[in-house]
C-alpha cells in the first residue's frame, strides 16, 4: 500500500447538480458562440482596426495598403483644416436627428392616440399607417423624389401648386427646403414606431381613464395623468432608437444627390465617412478618424438621454398598483 | 437518449459557430492584396502569349463592365464571338451603371481580386493609375494591335503612357423640340460649329421658348417666372463637365490639354460658369439645378416631352430619341468659342492580371468599333477612332440611323479642329480631389445667392495647390 495514500484526503465527490451547470454553462456558451465570434470579428475588430488607422495616412500603391503613422494629424486635420467638411457634417447631421426625432415621435404619437379610439375603419387605418415601413427606404426616397421634383420635370406635387396658381417650391435643390422632403420621407416611414405605440396603449388601464372622468378630467388630463406615465419607458426606448437611426441617415442622402447637394446640406456624416473610405484616395485613415469622433458624439448624445431616463421612467404609484393587480 | 441530445446539441452549437465564421474566411491565395498577382502577372505572359488551342483554353478572362440590358446582350455576343475565334473564355460580369461600379472595383482591389478588365469611370482612372494597377498599353498602339484612336479618348498617365482608350466618343450636345420651336417660330438651332449661335441669340431664343401657366413667354412683359410652366432649356445633369463647356466656350478652361497650365481660375472661366448659373437665376430660361446628377433633367427625351424645349446632354441621349421625329440634334451655343466636352468611359487592364499578353489582345479587340458595331448604330456610343468620321464607308456602318441633324452635328465637332475639348479627369492626377473642393460649394453659385467670383476667391487657392502637387491623393 503507498503510505502516502493513507495522508492523501479523500476524492470529495462532485455532486450531480454542479457537473450539469457546468454542462449547462458550456452549453450556453457555445449556442453564443456565434454571436460572440460575430461581435469579436465583425464589430470589436473593426473597431480597433478603425482606431490605429486613424493615427495613419493609409494609400493603395501596386494594389497593396501602405500604411504611414501620422500621429494625431487626422484628427488635427478634422478640426482646423479649413478644407475639413465634419463641422458642417455634423452640424447638418445632428440638426437633422434631433428635429427628426421630435417630430416623428410626436407624430407618431398623435396617430397611435387617434388609432386607439374605436371607430369604423380602424384596422384598414392602421395598415395604411404601416404599409409605407415595409417599403425599403431607398424605393422610398425615389418615390419622393419623382412627386418633388421640378413640375417640368413630370413633379406631380408641384404641378398641383402650380394648377392652383401657388408658385412652386424647389424641394430637391433648395438648401432648406430639402429638409422638408427628408422628414416627409421620414414620416412617411415611422409606421413601426406607431405599431409599437398602439400597442403600448393597449396597456393603459381603462379603469383609472374612466376615474379621471368621472372626477370631471378632459382628454389632455387622461393623457397626462395615466396614459404618458404608462408608455414612458416606451416612449424613451423609441427616442434613443430614432436618435440612433436618424444620426446613420444615409440612403436619402445618396439616392437624392450622392454628394451632398444643395450645398452640402445632405452631406451626413455617414455619407462622409463612406466619401472619405471608399472614394477618395488615401483618406481611409481620415475617414477612421472622423468614425471615433462621432462614436464618442453618439455615445455622449446617448448617455444624455439615459440620463434623463429617470424622469421618463414609469411612476413607482403606476408600477405598485401593477404589481397588486390579480 | 441524453447522450444523443447533447451530442445534438453540441454538434449544432459548433456548427452554428463556424457558419458565422464562413463568411469571413477568403482566398488565401489572395489574401496580400493584388501584389502576388502582380508578380505572378509578369511572369505569366512568357508561355501565355501563345495561340495554342490547348493553352488557350485553359484561360478565363474577366471583364467587368456596366450597363442595361441592350449593353449586355452586344457585350454578351462580343465575348461568345471571341471566345470562338481564339478559344479563350470570357467571364463577363455587368454591374448597374451608377456610383456602386467604383466601390465594386474598391472592393476586389482590397480582396486581391481584380478583374483582368473592366470599364472605368472616367473620374477615377487616374486615381488608379497612381495605385500602380493599370497596364501600360502604349505597345498595343505603338505595333498596330489598335489603330489610332482619337487623341480626345486616349488616356494618358502623368509619364506618358497611355492607360486607357475611350469605348465611345461622348459628345455634349443640344437637343430640342421641333414642335416647341415651330410654335415659338424660332429656327432650330444650327448643326455646323461654325454657324452655332452666339450667346445673345441663344439667351433671346431659350427665352421664346421659356412659358409661363398664363401663356406668356420670358421674352414679354408680364411674364411671372415664379410660374413657369415650360422652360427654354434643361441640363442633363449639374455635374462638371457642364460647367467645364461653359468655362472653355468663353475662352478659358480647366487646366490646358498638355496639363502645364491652371485655367480654372481665370476670369474667362469664371465669366462663363456665371453665365451658365445665370441662365437659372437671371435669365430664368433654365430649371434650378445643382452639383448632381438627379436634380438634372434626366433623359432628354422624357424633358423634351415634357416642360423643356432644349436639352443640353450627352450623346448617349441618340439611343433614346430613335424613332422620335419630333426631337432634333444641333450645335451648342458659343461664347466665345464653338465647343464641346467629350466624355466617354475608359476600358482598361489590370497588371494584376495573371494572363496580361491574353488580356491585352482582348482588349484591342474590344476597343475595336467593330466589334461594337450595334451600340454605334443605336447612338448609345460614338466611334473611338478617327478614321470611322472620315471615311465614307465607315460614317455609313454606325450613322445610317441617326436622324440627320444629329450626324450633322456630330461629323461637324469630329471634323473641326479644336472644337472638341477633352475631359480634364483624363489627364489631370489631382482631379478627383480638385473636382472635390468645387462641388463644396458651386451650389451657392447654381442658387444664384453668390457669385462665381466670390466662390472663386475661397476655393481657387486649394484647388490650385492641389493640381500643383500632381498627386492623386
């Protein structure tokens, strides 16, 4: 017998339940997998691929990628090179998702309030609503852009003004007036965000709506006192996801001019970026650069927004009487 | 039976984890950019030149092209009668003809994957070409493998050596409604350079023409611009060469044909593109356009009959108004000088291409007007080369079916010197970057809320120092 068999503890045996975690565990990263490789290779790599391009001026010679370390020059470049178009870029781009995103989730908010109400005709109203969302935006913007255009030009919404002896406005070539055509698309195509509204009002406890009117309240005292406390969360759900894709605006852009006409005012900065990467030559690390920069906008803009989240959060006297309710 | 699900169950997770990976794999023998292929390029042609049958038909050519249906079809017929002739197979991709054809290219640039040819917009061959992955095929015109072509189409590198050859000789030419004119009572424009209207005559006329929804033209009293219902004249586009036509007709330019001297900045040029914006917000005789494509009239055909009497577009627009007796061909106006812009897409080979000698025979045959007999015959492409615009016979094979102002016009620009002018992004390195910063801000000018002088003082600086650095990038 080996002696040291006799001072050696014995196997402490591992019970069933912890052996199936295990099991369970690795199970559960493995069906992961997939969406943790794809994050590692498609988005994390990127990323950091992305950041050290941007400390260089990259250029094609003999069809291979030559990179030059440059420092902070891009990013130099993109703030005081007075050939830089990000400040204007930006500019145009945030005046836009900001407006846009006001508008479409007042908009969207006015329509599903109406399309809640029970009359004749409501489910044929609401797919009319929502039909356009199902149209990819690049039809879309194509659509729009053949009702907008010059009446000479077969433009049906401006041969109607000039029927009417209106004289007719210039939506595709006048710098502000371009603005109006992009948030008529853009609310042309928010029927998802109304979906998602009328649904969130199915929630809305009809007994506290009928309390109010029997205490004498109107509609606006409904609305303010349990309806917007009921979709608070929705509603701030909607606003970052309206903020995120009205800053990545970049079909409309490319199909209505490509480069930013009239006068740059299209000219977003996802439109830049994709410019300044794939058309130019050797500014991909300038394009790397101007990415970063507007991360850390996006991510600025978003961490605003979480925290004003708290003042949009369901009220704790909405949330108590939920959690009694049978 | 546990066993079975989980086996099951792992046997899907790794399965699922490796399809996400699929996609990112690639060929490895690609995976160094195009530079292998290069070497590989250079090597190749000692044993690829030959004619054997059996050689040959080990090779596959790729052309990458753009274009429509009809473009397809003859592109299509092209390759198969090549490939019969010679036994070398073609692998003959189309694209949509739009902005996506330079991303495309960008992208089998980066995966090591360049087609052996391919068309070329005419703005980026440049840019290209100082990436070092274009051929010289200077030998194919110096041993007679392609006859001369015309100087306007012949691409040449900042050295001097030729890198591309125009498929077609695109001319900028004016379009107009025979019936707008006959009721306006203005004589349709001239179809030979040395009679083409003079500035005032033309503003006079395109303001006949010009009415509003009450019936009154530009040219009376009374006449409200704010609502015209048929303008004078239209642009197919905003875009450069446009503005460049108007710069050369008043006695200035881009940058001169030897490339030596700057043009753009000088006040004839800067006179002439304010004319042309004046014809929107002076004159009122033209629609609001900008520094784009799609704010143009778009075909001139759908404009001519639609709100617009004249149309300034490019020849490809012939295709269009086949069978159309109301629409007629002539000169544009000048100046101070009768001219034209000439565009036309380059085609080019690769040096990344493993098969070069093969790849550049197919290329002379390619460039051949013969070989794109059916595309000249509709008007969608000019002839390349000289010879098909003096040679009787020749004029005959691709012109018979053009209506006859519009092989007027055209034999006119090809046979009169200095009348055509070429498209400074053939020969300009630093033109895509240049072209950049005007378009910054040449909408303020087309809006009519600056003039070109005042865009000028801010711009014409850079541009300068950008065409001075004689670099792409």
């Amino acid at each position: 017998m080996n002696p040291e068999s006799k001072t050696s503890p014995a196997p402490v045996p591992v019970p069933k339940q912890a052996k199936g975690a295990v099991k369970e565990a690795v199970a559960g990263y493995l069906f992961a997998a997939p969406a943790i490789i794809g994050f590692l290779v498609l988005t994390l790599y990127p990323m950091l691929a992305s950041f050290i391009y941007s400390f260089h001026k990259i250029t094609i010679m003999s069809g291979s990628q030559i990179m030059e370390w440059i420092g902070l020059d891009n990013y130099i470049y993109i703030f005081s090179n007075p050939s830089s178009e990000f400040k204007k870029s930006i500019t145009v781009t945030l005046v836009y998702a900001f407006v846009n995103v006001v508008l479409v989730i007042v908009f969207c908010l006015i329509i599903a309030l109406l399309l809640n109400r029970r009359f004749i005709g409501r489910n044929m109203l609401r797919a009319v609503f929502f039909l356009p969302s199902v149209v990819p935006m690049l039809a879309t913007t194509i659509v729009w852009q053949m009702l907008l255009q010059n009446q000479a030009k077969g433009g049906l919404v401006n041969w109607i003004l000039l029927q009417l002896g209106i004289a007719p406005i210039e939506f595709l070539t006048d710098p502000i007036q371009i603005f109006s055509t992009l948030f008529i698309m853009s609310l042309w195509t928010c029927g998802g965000t109304i979906v998602v509204f009328i649904a969130t009002l199915q929630d809305v406890p009809g007994e506290l709506l009928e309390a109010i009117e029997m205490d004498g309240g109107n509609a606006w005292h409904k609305f303010l006192k349990v309806t917007y406390p009921t979709i608070k969360p929705v509603l701030f759900f909607q606003l970052i996801m309206c903020m995120m894709t009205s800053i990545q605006i970049y079909t409309q852009s490319v199909v209505l001019s490509r480069n930013g006409a009239p006068d740059r005012m299209t000219y977003f900065i996802n439109v830049m970026i994709y410019d300044h990467s794939f058309v130019q030559v050797g500014m991909r690390g300038l394009a790397s650069a101007e990415a970063w920069i507007v991360f850390l906008i996006t991510l600025a803009i978003t961490i605003v927004l979480f925290y004003f989240q708290g003042a949009l959060k369901r009220d704790d006297s909405m949330g108590k009487r939920r959690k009694v309710r049978p | 039976m546990k066993v079975g699900k989980r086996t099951l169950m792992m046997s899907m997770a790794v399965t699922m984890a490796l399809t996400a990976l699929t996609g990112c794999t690639g060929n490895s023998d690609n995976q160094q950019g195009g530079t292998n292929k290069a070497a590989e390029g250079t090597k190749a042609p000692a044993n690829a030149g030959d004619n054997k049958d059996t050689e040959a038909k080990d090779i596959t050519l790729e052309l990458l092209y753009w274009g429509d249906d009809v473009q397809k079809k003859l592109v299509e017929a092209a390759t198969k009668k090549y490939t019969a002739d010679t036994g070398i197979k073609i692998n003959a991709q189309v694209l949509p003809a739009d902005g996506t054809f330079d991303t495309f290219i960008q992208t089998r640039l980066q995966s090591g994957e360049l087609p052996d040819i391919s068309y070329m917009g005419e703005g980026d061959i440049q840019k290209y070409n100082e990436m070092g992955i274009l051929a010289d095929i200077s030998d194919l015109l110096t041993d007679g493998s392609i006859p001369e072509k015309l100087s306007a189409i012949t691409i040449h590198s900042p050295e001097q050596k030729v890198i591309g050859v125009g498929l077609s000789n695109q001319l900028e030419l004016l379009f107009y409604s025979k019936s707008k004119f006959d009721e306006a009572g203005v004589a349709y424009p001239p179809t030979k350079v040395e009679e083409a209207w003079d500035w005032d005559t033309f503003v006079a006329n395109a303001k006949q023409l010009t009415k509003d929804t009450k019936g009154k033209t530009a040219a009376e009293e009374g006449f409200n611009a704010d609502l015209t219902e048929n303008y004078g004249l239209g642009f197919t586009a905003g875009r450069e060469f446009h503005h460049f036509w108007a710069a050369n007709a008043n006695g200035g330019g881009i940058v001169s044909p030897d490339g030596k001297e700057f043009q753009w900045d000088s006040p004839e040029s800067a006179e002439g593109i304010q004319m042309l914006a004046d014809l929107v917000n002076k004159d009122k005789v033209a629609s609001p356009f900008t520094y784009t494509w799609s704010t143009g009239i778009g075909s001139a055909v759908d404009a001519l009959s639609g709100g617009y009497a004249m149309a300034v577009s490019g020849s490809w627009d012939l295709a269009n108004i086949k069978g159309n007796e109301d629409i007629g061909v002539g000169v544009l106006p000048k100046m101070k000088k009768a001219v034209t812009m000439n565009a036309g897409a380059p085609l080019v080979v690769y040096n990344t291409s493993k098969n070069i000698e093969e790849a550049k025979k197919f290329y002379a045959y390619m460039v051949n007007p013969e070989n794109s007999l059916e595309l000249l015959k509709s008007g969608a492409w000019l002839p390349n080369q000289a010879d098909w615009y003096t040679d009787a016979a020749l004029v005959d094979k691709w012109s018979s079916e053009l209506p006859v102002s519009a092989k007027e016009t055209i034999l006119s620009y090809s046979t009169t010197k200095d009348s055509i002018v070429q498209w400074p992004a053939y020969y300009v390195p630093a033109y895509l970057k240049m072209n950049t910063e005007y378009e910054k801000s040449i909408d303020q000018v087309l809006s009519g809320s600056k003039s070109v002088k005042e865009i000028y003082d801010s711009i014409m600086p850079v541009i300068k120092s950008l065409w001075e650095s004689g670099k792409v990038s």
